[in-house]
C-alpha cells in the first residue's frame, strides 16, 4: 500500500505547475532545475520505497544541523544547552535580531546560529579537517552507504563566499562569548556541512536513528547511535524548530518531526514507522519546499501517520 502512495504522490506532484522558487544565493544552488522532485521512504522493518528523483544527489543543506547536533550531544552531552536554547525562533533561519537581546545565545540549535555554535562545540576536540571527516563518516555509516555521500566542495566553496551572515552571526556570537574557537574554522566547517550533498534515499536511511528511538538496524543486530531520550529530544526539536518561523505550520500540516534545508531537501520522521526524505528545490517564502511540504501533506493523509493521530495501545 505504501508503495503505491509513494509512486502516487510523485506523480500528482509532477502535474503541479506552482513550485516555489529556487535558492538563488549561490550558483550551484540557482542552477537546479525546479522540476526535480523525488520522494524516498524507509519503513521500520527495513523496506524501502521511492519515487521521481530519488537517488539524484543534491545539496542538504540545513538537514545536516540534525546530523551536526547528533554528533555534539555525543561529545558533550547536555552541557550543550548551555549554549545553545530549544525554542523555536519564530524568525528566518539567518536572523540576527535575538542574538542581541538573548546574549549571544542561540534560541535552538537547528537556525544557522544556533548550528554555527554546534560546530564551535565540535571543534572544541576536534580539528575542522576531522570534524568534517567525522560528519562525513556519520552520515555514510547512517545511511548503510558505501563512499558515495560526499562534500560538493563547489558549494561549500559558494557559501564561503557569500556568507556574510553566517560571519556576522559568528563574529556577534564570539563578541558574547558563545564562540571559543577561530570564527573561520567554525565557518568553514558549517560551510562543509552544509555542502553535504545526498539522495533521498541515503537521508532517508541516515534518518532511521530518529524513527527507531536511536537504534539502526543492521546484518550484526540492533547498533546503537544515541540514546532513546536523545533521539525523543531531537525528535521534539525538529517538530517545534526544524522549519524555521514555518515550523508551527509544518506541524499543522503535516505533524511530524522534520528538517528542511535550503537545497529543497526535507527530512522527516514517523517515529516507529518510517524515515522519509522528500526533495523540490523551489521553495516557500521561509526557505522550506513548497512541493516537498505539500507531499509530506498528503503522505500523512493517506497513511495516518501524523504523530497526533490517535493510537491504539
Ligand atoms: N547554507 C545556508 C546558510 O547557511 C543553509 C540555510 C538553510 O538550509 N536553511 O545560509
């Protein structure tokens, strides 16, 4: 059944003409054609489901901030939310204007601020040539994949460029105190991060940590990535932060946890059920997929998986 509804949805969203704008802040990002869209879904006994574009690569995005706070709260544990908060901002990904008032201290870690000081917190033990390579490890392990997930250096080379914001929040954070390292190795490995460039498929594998209460599955049994109330906790944040100041009304919509990036990506989690990726790179005016939200829309609505949904049990 669910084979179906996934192959459906591709094909209703290929028919919708209205699909948001592409990223235009840097090249590699404006260059992707709008028509791009590809669904994958991992359900929990291991089966997997796509649809459209689902193994074409593309740019993650801010769905690496999932992966980025995973990897901090296994270094440093809970001393990380004394530097980062957990509520949603109710302001664009890149905004400034809280820092000031909030003392350099980010609402959540999943708008870029809140990100930029998770990498701060991995450099603490880390070279960014190694944090970079252990994100890289992390999300090939994740996603059961091979050496094909890599780093678009294009990209990460782009944002580097333009990243004026990223550097004004990372330098006011520093002025605060919040940052401990060197602003542009913090930078460049946010940068990196970003530039992660994967399928839906390989998200949606690297997403089964959250839908399996921080277990994988794998050929040796059960493997273990955070613990159950980590991956409940990140879970929580996704649902109330993961979509910027459009993050109550991805819940209303579609109520699950997810995170989107600016590379039209979006990452959500049924927990129990299924991890799912869904990618269109035009996007609303919060910078999340257009195309991507209303298939996640319809996907609940055709299977009930809404974490609101009464369940039995
Ligand atoms: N690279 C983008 C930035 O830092 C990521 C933002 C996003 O995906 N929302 O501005």
């Amino acid at each position: 059944m669910i084979g179906g509804i996934v192959a459906e949805i591709a094909a209703e969203m290929a028919a919708i003409a209205d699909r948001g704008t592409v990223a235009g802040y840097i090249p590699p990002l404006a260059r992707v054609p709008v028509d791009k869209f590809g669904l994958a879904v991992v359900m929990a006994d291991g089966t997997l489901h796509m649809a459209g574009d689902a193994e074409e690569a593309f740019s993650i995005q801010s769905i690496s901030k999932v992966f980025a706070l995973t990897l901090a709260l296994g270094a440093v544990g809970d001393q990380l939310w004394k530097r980062v908060g957990r509520e949603p901002s109710g302001s664009a990904f890149n905004s400034i204007v809280q820092l000031e008032t909030e003392h350099g201290i980010p609402r959540n870690p999943f708008i870029n601020a809140g990100a930029i000081v998770v990498c701060d917190v991995l450099l603490g033990r880390l070279r960014p040539r190694e944090a970079i390579g252990q994100m890289l490890r992390f999300v090939r392990e994740l996603a059961g994949d091979d050496d094909t997930i890599r780093i678009d250096e294009t990209v990460a080379q782009a944002e580097q460029d333009t990243g004026f914001r990223n550097m004004a929040l990372a330098n006011y954070m520093r002025a605060f105190g919040n940052i401990h390292g060197d602003v542009g190795m913090v930078l460049g490995t946010y940068f990196h991060f970003c530039a992660l460039a994967m399928s839906c498929r390989q998200l949606a594998m690297a997403g089964r940590y959250l839908m399996d209460g921080g277990r994988v599955a794998s050929e040796t049994g059960p493997h273990r990535v955070i613990t159950e109330s980590r991956a409940r906790r990140i879970n929580a944040l996704m649902m109330s932060c993961g979509h910027y100041d459009n993050s109550g009304d991805f819940a209303f919509r579609i109520g699950l946890p997810g995170k989107s990036g600016v590379g039209g990506g979006i990452l959500a989690v049924a927990p129990g059920i299924a991890s799912i990726a869904v990618w269109s790179p035009g996007l609303n005016e919060a910078g999340n997929s257009h195309l991507g939200q209303l298939a996640l829309e319809w996907l609940v609505q055709r299977t009930g998986w809404s974490v609101f949904e009464p369940r039995a049990g």
